[in-house]
C-alpha cells in the first residue's frame, strides 16, 4: 500500500526517506495510527516514545507524571483516530539505584508505571506487558491499542469542509515557559502540562458524527494542520481571530504550543453551530471553528483578514 503523504519538516523528510527505503515491506504508513482489519474488528494500534531531556525532565515532574504524560501522549493517536483504548504496553528503560528525582525516596520504575495505569484506567483500558530495561537515561515507550467503529484518517478532509479544534490552546506552552524559569505552574496550568487529557470521548463523538480527517495536537496546530492538509490533498485557511485561548496567551502563540493533545477536525459544511453545542454536551467540552478547507497546498493563516506568516512547530530533526 502506498505510503500517505506527508507535510513539511526535516522529520518529515527522514519519514519519506525511510518509507521509500522499505518500499514495498511497509503499509499504510504516514498516520499516527495503524489499522488492522481483524474478522469484523478494526484494531487500531500506535507507538509514542517519551524521552528524558527531550519530552520531560525528572526536576520538572513525578515519576508517576512521567508515566501519565506518556502514555496520555500515545492514547491522544486514539483520540485522532476516534477509537475506543483497549490495552496499553510500555517499554520502559530506567537507569540504576533509585534515580535523583523525589530526592531518590521511591522506585522511579514502579512510580512510573503506576502513572501509566493510573492513565490506562482513566480511558477503560488495561496495562497489557511490555519490557524493562537498564538505560542511562529514562524512556518510557508506550504502545497503545484499541478498537474504532469508524476509523477517522487525516487524509479525508474535502474542499468545503470547516475547520475545528476541540478545548482551549497554549497552555502547555505556557506552563513549558514556567518550568524553563525555575517556576512551578499550579492548579490547572500544571495539570494541563504534567497530565493531559487525552480527547478519547471527543474524538469517538466526532467519528460518529461525521468527522473526515482528524489528528490531534502534539506539535502545534499550525505544524499539525499542515499536516493534515498534506495528507488530504488541500490546503487549511485558519483565521487567527477564532482561535480559543488559553488564559493569558496570545492566538500565536497559542497555534505555536505543542503537546496539547486537543483534536484538529474537518467536519462537513452542514455542521454547525448546533452540532457544536451538542459536542459540548457529550463531552463537556468547547469546539470551536477556525477556518475551512480549500484547494490549494499548505496552511493558509490570517489575521483581520490579512495573510500572516504561521509559526514552526516542533521538528525533531530541526536545525539549530
């Protein structure tokens, strides 16, 4: 099967890279999510690895946060999929003794482990097994599985269709720059950062109602909708005005923010804003429109009606 397309990025470029390299080994790829017809089951299956000093520092966060962070960030490709978690496995490498965080009072493997159960628990899923190991730094790569009635891919979204995005953006950012100043963020702002929601019950919702392309926000939602625009063949115009805010943070920045696990969805014209208002019901949370979906390539961004340069996001492999 031909691999999907692909948007902009030195990370993106090594993925194309690779997928060409496999040629015809590999399948489906270029989604977060792997789908496998099984009898009359659709398995949806994904791998997100959490790394230390790259997506998390021990000073900054719990071991059990580190578990729940990670394994939040592989369910959030569910969410994007709109499937229902099953089970959940994690290949964990911790380095040996106690380790410095919490001032070495607790088994950083275990701590971390129950974070990723306690996350397990909070969507209806279990802890299936996994692998533990000896590292010199702590890993934490978690493989999550889980079923979908209606699988959603990011290559679906048709000229026409409205742009939306679930909850509120930049508060993972917002909280990133607190730690980064020494600061610790309280309240919601730390919960938004050290234990996100994975969008499971929104993403479902949005699958049974119509959703042709989604994908959730771990780069930023100017890098995201970029992607979910390659993949489908279109470009995003997304007006900067409309975006939702977190308190205190600019739209900008807000479409800047990575690691927010909330849901970029093209949803069909017909949907409005009655069906949002029935969203916000189910789910208990905002679903605000954005922008639209037109011919063209790439993310299209405005502000007062004037083109505005989009902001990077996150690149693995960027330059310096």
């Amino acid at each position: 099967m031909k691999a999907g397309r692909l948007g902009p990025g030195a990370e993106f470029d090594r993925l194309r890279a690779i997928f060409a390299r496999m040629g015809t080994r590999g399948q489906g790829l270029g989604d977060d999510t792997a789908l496998l017809r099984l009898g009359g089951t659709t398995l949806a299956v994904s791998m997100d690895l959490s790394l230390e000093g790259v997506h998390f520092r021990t000073t900054w966060l719990s071991f059990a946060e580190i578990g729940w962070r990670a394994t939040a960030a592989a369910l959030s490709d569910l969410a994007a999929e709109g499937a229902k978690p099953v089970g959940v496995l994690v290949s964990l490498g911790v380095p040996g003794g106690r380790g410095k965080g919490e001032g070495g009072r607790v088994d950083p493997g275990v701590e971390i482990m129950a974070g990723v159960a306690a996350a397990a628990k909070h969507v209806g899923a279990k802890v299936l097994g996994g692998d533990l190991a000896r590292s010199e730094r702590y890993i934490v790569d978690v493989c999550v599985l889980g079923t979908a009635l209606r699988p959603v891919r990011r290559s679906g979204a048709r000229s026409g269709d409205g742009v939306w995005v679930t909850g509120a953006l930049g508060g993972a950012a917002l909280a990133l720059t607190a730690f980064r100043s020494s600061t610790v963020p309280e309240g919601a702002l730390h919960q938004r950062f050290a234990r996100p929601e994975p969008r499971i019950a929104a993403g479902r919702w949005l699958a049974q109602h119509g959703a042709r392309a989604m994908i959730d926000i771990s780069d930023g939602l100017a890098a995201d909708a970029g992607q979910l625009a390659a993949a489908s063949g279109i470009a995003l115009e997304i007006e900067l005005e409309r975006i939702p805010c977190w308190s205190g943070v600019a739209p900008r920045d807000a479409i800047a923010s990575g690691e927010e696990y909330e849901l970029l969805v093209a949803l069909p014209r017909g949907f409005g804003e009655r069906s949002a208002r029935a969203f916000a019901r189910a789910t208990g949370l905002a679903l605000t429109p954005i922008g639209r979906c037109v011919r063209g390539t790439g993310v299209r961004l405005t502000e007062a009606g004037r083109a505005v340069a989009a902001p990077a996001g996150f690149d693995h492999f960027a330059g310096p």
